[in-house]
C-alpha cells in the first residue's frame, strides 16, 4: 500500500510564527514535543518551566491566540486533526520537514509504505488473528513510526522503544500516548 500523502504545511506555518519571535528551529521543535508530553503525563512543574520561559522573553505582550503558548496548542490541535485523516506518523513527518534547512535534525526515519512491509515480515498479525500478547520491539526507535505502524495493526501488543536521542524518544513516547498503546 502506498503511504498517504503527508501534508504537514499547517503546522509548519504555526510553529513558523514561534520562531520568528527569535527561537531556532531545534527550541521550537523541542519545547512543542516536551509540552505535549508533559501535558499527558501530567507533569505541571517541567510543562509550567517552558511557558514561563516563553512568558519571560515577552509572550504576554502578544493578544489572546497569538501567544507563543497559544500557537503550539493550535499546532498540537493540527497534528491530532492530520493524524486522523492519514493514520500516518505526523510528527516524525514535521521532524523530517524541519531537518531539511536545520543541521540540527540529524534523522531520517523510514517510509511508511516500507514500515508496513516491515510490520508484516515481523509476524505482527492482525488483531483478530491470535490470543497470545505479542511484544514489538524497536531497538532504535526515531520518532515510533514502526511501533505505529504495529499499533494499528495489533494494539493490544506490548510495545517496547529505545533511541539514543531523548527528542526522538520523546516522540516516540507522543507516538504511542496518542494512540493508547500499551508502551
Ligand atoms: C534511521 S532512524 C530509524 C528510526 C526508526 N526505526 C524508523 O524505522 O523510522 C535510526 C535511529 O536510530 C537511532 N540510533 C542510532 N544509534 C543508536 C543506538 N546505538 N542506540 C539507540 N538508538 C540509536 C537514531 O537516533 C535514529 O533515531
């Protein structure tokens, strides 16, 4: 099957306008990543540490919507609506994106029509097709996108992760919150 068309131009442009208020595009990536994660993990302390961040370089100064805080919850409300409409992995698409102007996004993480081939040489089977617990493990993970890929298919499986760079196991993390995965 081939991979849907990844169209991540939306929030692309959100996070553009955070970074022309003087943030790289690594701060930006990185602060939207650990605020979604410490939003669903419920981590108040590390999630408050960004905002007031932001809030000490001026955010405040912005009208309502348009704060810095603001745009990356729009932008969080953007990958939620494109992951519905292409059951692909978004992020590490957002990822890839930035990694072609920015040396500072070393990964490229493998296509979705190859993941899929992957899953099924792996012996992942359908969710209907055995009782016993599968485990799925990636020992070097990126963004999650072969752990999605199995998820979809059996997601009553045990999935394990590990990667070598805390932001690509940080999406990984997202990855797998955003589809309830037993991770
Ligand atoms: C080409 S990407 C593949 C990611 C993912 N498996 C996929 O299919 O999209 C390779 C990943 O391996 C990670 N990596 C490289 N060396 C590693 C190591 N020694 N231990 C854990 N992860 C490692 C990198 O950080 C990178 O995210």
């Amino acid at each position: 099957m081939a991979s849907p068309q990844i169209d991540v131009d939306e929030i692309i442009e959100t996070l553009a306008q955070i970074r022309q208020r003087g943030h790289s595009a690594h701060t930006v990536f990185r602060d939207w990543v650990n605020l979604m994660l410490f939003a669903l993990q419920r981590r108040d302390d590390p999630y408050l540490e960004i905002v007031d961040d932001y809030r000490e370089r001026g955010d405040m100064d912005y009208p309502d919507g348009q704060r810095s805080v603001d745009l990356f919850s729009k932008a969080f409300g953007q990958l939620q609506e494109r992951m519905a409409a292409t059951d692909a992995d978004v992020l590490g698409a957002v990822y890839e994106e930035y990694g072609m102007s920015s040396d500072a996004f070393g990964q490229h993480f493998t296509p979705h029509s190859v993941c899929e081939t992957m899953v099924e040489i792996a012996g992942v089977v359908d969710e209907n097709d055995t009782e016993d617990r599968q485990t799925v493990l990636d020992p070097a993970c990126g963004s999650g996108r072969m752990l999605l890929t199995a998820g979809r298919k059996q997601p009553d499986a045990l999935f394990v992760g590990q990667d070598k760079d805390p932001l690509c196991a940080r999406m990984s993390a997202l990855n797998c919150c955003f589809l309830n995965l037993d991770a």
